[in-house]
C-alpha cells in the first residue's frame, strides 16, 4: 500500500478498503483485525470465520491439519475485540457452501466485544450472492462510498455488474470451487 501510494499520489493512505467473498470473506476480516493501521473499511461476504465449522477438506488442503489447535487460532470471533475499522459483514439466507452460522456466530462475537459493525442477512441469496444480487452489489458500492469517501450515494443512482465484469466475476470463482 505505500508503495503504491508512493508511485500514484492521488491515492490516500488513510481510506483503504478490502473486500472478499467465502474464504475471501474471511481474510478481509482477518485485515480488519490484524492490518488496522493498513485497512480501514471491510466488506465481508459469505466468510468461512472459524475453521473449525467448515468443510474438512477445504481446510487441510488450505490449513493443513487440525494439529495441537493450528484451526482454533484462526477463528475470528476470537479476536473481535480487534476490530477497529468499518465491517459490513453480509451471507446469503440460502448459503450452501458456508452457513449462514458463520457470520451469525462473528456477528455475537462482536456484539460480546462491544464493537460496532453493520450486517445484511440477504433473503433468497446464495454463496454467489455478489454475482447474482443486484442489491449486494449496489450495498458494496455505496458502504465504501460512504466509510471511505465520506459522500452519501447520488439520489437514484443504481449500480449492478455488466455482462463483462459478471462474467470474469464467474470465472474466477468457477476456479475456486474446483476443489470440491
């Protein structure tokens, strides 16, 4: 980030955001909690946040083996009281891949850390809820439009993902879900 910073001076150091979906969920969690001097807005979708309740294969192809609680030190809830930047945390009512518990278990997590955060539990939506959901895409916008340019969405503005971004968007999560 300061390099890039460095190199393009219309970058500001002070308003980094990160966005990720399923285990990409997970890690802009954990950027959240360990990097806040580094990411100061979060969106999270779908994250897989404790190793422990998610799929076995997945994990020790990822992970590694669940050795002496290697898979204990990577559950977030555990560090919520770290968090100090914005977090939208957001799951599919339908998740077939990650369930929705993950996030309900962070979300307490959280609340019991006293650390304020916002979260959408999305009717009707699945894992791929960014690719198929209008109103995802539309909240990821305007959340760091507004925690990281402080400006409020233009009045009747609607964003949703052309055909083209759509379709990279699926190629590369296609490729994710090769290990299945």
């Amino acid at each position: 980030i300061d390099q890039l910073c460095h190199r393009f001076h219309f970058l500001d150091r002070t308003r980094v955001g990160i966005l990720g979906s399923s285990a990409g969920g997970a890690v802009a969690v954990h950027a959240l909690l360990a990097y806040p001097e580094v990411f100061h807005v979060g969106i999270a979708l779908c994250g897989p946040y404790d190793p422990a309740d998610y799929l076995c294969g997945w994990m020790l192809k990822y992970v590694g083996p669940d050795v002496d609680g290697r898979w204990d030190g990577q559950a977030l809830g555990r560090r919520a009281g770290q968090l100090r930047g914005r977090l939208l945390l957001m799951h599919g009512e339908l998740d077939d891949n990650v369930h929705p518990s993950h996030t309900m278990r962070l979300a307490a997590a959280l609340i019991e850390a006293r650390k304020p955060f916002d979260m959408r539990l999305v009717p009707g939506e699945g894992h791929m809820l960014q690719l198929t959901s209008p109103f995802v895409q539309q909240s990821i916008w305007n959340y760091f439009l507004t925690h990281l340019r402080g400006e409020q969405p233009p009045s009747g503005f609607v964003l949703r993902y052309g055909p083209d971004e759509l379709s990279v968007l699926a190629r590369v999560n296609g490729r994710e879900a090769l290990w299945l």
